[in-house]
C-alpha cells in the first residue's frame, strides 16, 4: 500500500505505538459485553496467557498490569534476600524493581559487541550476599545466557532475565523467554508487542505460579484467606483484547522494522564513525529489530553524539539517547558504590542514540534521517 509522503518538516518520534485491525479489537471487545468480565483474569485474560505461552514455548506465563510490576513480583515471588547483580546501561524501571524489593542492586560493566552484561564482570561481583542476577536483553540484543546461567548455577542462585526489549527473540533455535528462572517482558505502547500497558512473567518452574497469582492480586488466597502481602498486577480484559489483536501481527511488525534497518545499514554504512549492530550475524540469534542504536565516535564523526541529537531535532527527528545516563549515575544510586567503574557503559552512554524505528516508518522517511545525518556529519550523500 502506498503511503501519501510525509512533508520533510513533520516530527518523526523515535517511535510509533502499532495499532491492530480495528475491528478485530472491537470483535474482542464485544465478547467483554457478553462476559460482563471486565479484569480479575477473565477470558481473553486467560486466553491471552495462554497464546503467549504457545509463542514463548514456555509451560507458564503470568500477565500482569505492566512490565515493571513482573519484575517486581519475579523477585518477591522467588523470595530473595541481598544484593542483584544487573546492568547500569537499562532502563530505570529495571534497578528501581530490585530496590523497591528492597535487594541491593550492584552494578556489572557490559560488553563493547551487543551492550548486554559481560558475564566475567558478573563472576567478580559474586559474593555470599549475591542472591540473583539481573541481566537485561538491552534493545534485544540476547545476552550471553549460556555463559550467566553457568555462572549462576555454579554460585546456586537464580537469574531473571528483564527480557522488556527482546519479545519474539530466539537464541540457539530457543525462544528467548525459555531461558533462566524467569523472563519478564513489557507489553507498553512502545514495545514491540503490546496490550497498551501491559506485561508477563515466562517461567517452566510450576511452583512459582501460585506465589505470582498471590503477589499480583493482593495476596487473597480464597473469599476469606488473605495469604500474603501482595499488590495489584492484573491485567484487564480490554489490555487483553490488545494483545489478542496484536499478537498475530507480530512476525509482520518484525519485518517491516527489518526492512527499516536494513535501510539504515545501508544508509549510514559508509559513514566512518558511526557505529551500527548487527545482533543477527551472531550465529543462532533470530533478532526483532525492536531498536535501532548506533554509537557516535566524535573522534571520527567530528561531532559528539549530543551535537547530533539536537541537530536532528532542529530537523524535527527526535531520537532518543536510550540509556542515558546511566542507572548507577542516578543521584538516588550513586552515592552507594564509590570504588566501582564501568568503563564500557561509561563510555557508550556518551556515545549512543536511537534512531527512530517503527513498523510504518517509511523509506522516505529513513532516507530523510540518513540524508541529515550525512549533512550534520559534513558529508553529502
Ligand atoms: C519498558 C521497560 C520496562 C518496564 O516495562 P513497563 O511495561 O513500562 O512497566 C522494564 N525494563 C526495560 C528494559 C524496559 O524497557
């Protein structure tokens, strides 16, 4: 379907909530008039988790209300106590769970190659208070889980992947959320997949499902048996025909945004300094394109990466510098680990800027970033 051209001072975001069919919502919306079940796990709730769990491959899935909230009943449900080893290069969402649940989040440097933490920056963190590890799937890109599972397991402790980027993932012929104790995805407007607010814990564990059913709908057990202190995580029926009207478009929205990036390769590929991932020549990853980050080496750009994030905006392309700053800088966290240093993620939250990249985002559209970037960069295409 052709597109009418967007005009060249039109804001491009750098992203683009999808929206389904409409009347395919409205169809799922419909059936919630006859069920009168408006959340508390009602039918496309259950639905829902049910196809998810067949997308996943994985026995149990959890929804929840959002993706911040399952990682916080992962880490309450798994009954940890001490320090979590994580990343300082992620989203606030990701460290703001481990401490509201009262662990110690301690910060592992990353990896130059996919950004994702450098599992021997994890081995020298381990200690008799560590009590899990925390990796992030940052912009999809799956981490070393073989290497971060045998660390775990060696030192017996549980890893929950903050899996918020990574939906449709596969690594090593597996789905991505088939790896560690529990993965949690985000089901926000802005992901990949998503129910509008939303999000899920994966896990094969059986054991670890009632404890998250307690956890997200306030610990009520039976009408008279309130059995622990949980909270309020549910997701409701009109979230739920979201996703159920989401979910087959999926393998569409994934191309679609591989045909973006490859534009942008393409685009930007004789650009020296300028920095581009490609997660899927990595043999035995299947990638979701659900970002598209480069890294601005000023020392060759000739320009740093903030000069550039406010040159595109002035063309009205807002990028964004995902995840700058990093967690550990925070004032609420960084006063608490004065001897530490990441090196790699010090330098690449200096250095890193998310172009815009979504499902509808028109090669017209790719072109006019590239064609700037060349001109902030004093090239001419
Ligand atoms: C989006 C996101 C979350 C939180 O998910 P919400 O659904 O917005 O609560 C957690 N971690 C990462 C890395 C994210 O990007």
């Amino acid at each position: 379907m052709q597109k009418k051209h967007s005009n060249d001072s039109d804001p491009i975001f750098v992203t683009r909530p999808s929206l389904p069919d409409k009347n395919i919502f409205l169809q799922y919306v419909d059936t919630i008039w006859e069920s009168r079940t408006l959340t508390n796990f009602g039918p496309l709730c259950c639905s829902l988790e049910q196809q998810l769990s067949d997308y996943f491959d994985v026995e149990h899935v959890t929804s929840t209300a959002n993706g911040h909230l399952a990682l916080e009943i992962a880490l309450q449900g798994l009954e940890l106590q001490g320090e979590v080893i994580t990343t300082p290069f992620t989203f606030a969402s990701t460290v703001h769970a481990i401490r509201r649940c009262g662990l110690k989040p301690v910060f592992a440097d990353i990896r130059e190659h996919d950004l994702t933490l450098n599992p021997e920056a994890i081995t020298a963190l381990i200690n008799k208070n560590t009590a899990a590890i925390v990796p992030v799937h940052v912009y999809g890109h799956p981490c070393d889980c073989t290497h971060i599972e045998k660390i775990a397991h060696a030192h017996n402790i549980p890893v929950i992947y903050d899996a918020a980027h990574a939906f449709g993932v596969r690594l090593q012929g597996r789905s991505i959320a088939s790896y560690g104790d529990v993965s949690i995805f985000s089901f926000h407007a802005t992901k990949l997949f998503h129910t509008i607010e939303g999000g899920a814990l994966a896990y094969s564990n059986k054991s670890l499902k009632r404890p998250f059913r307690l956890l997200q709908n306030f610990g009520i057990k039976g009408e008279d048996n309130v059995f622990c202190i949980g909270g309020n995580a549910k997701m409701n029926e009109f979230q739920a025909a979201m996703g159920l009207a989401n979910l087959p478009s999926v393998p569409a929205l994934i191309e679609a945004r591989r045909k973006v990036t490859q534009r942008y390769r393409d685009g930007l590929a004789d650009l020296d300094g300028i920095h581009i991932f490609h997660p899927e020549k990595t043999p035995n990853i299947s990638y979701n394109y659900a970002y598209f980050p480069i890294l601005v080496c000023e020392e060759k750009t000739g320009i740093s990466r903030d000069t550039l994030y406010n040159r595109l905006q002035e063309h009205s392309i807002y990028a964004r510098r995902y995840f700058f700053p990093l967690a550990a800088d925070y004032p609420c966290y960084k006063n608490e680990h004065p001897d530490s240093a990441w090196p790699v993620a010090t330098r690449v939250v200096s250095q890193v800027l998310c172009l815009p990249i979504y499902a509808e985002l028109t090669q017209y559209e790719v072109d006019r970033i590239i064609r700037i970037i060349h001109l902030c960069l004093g090239n001419t295409p």
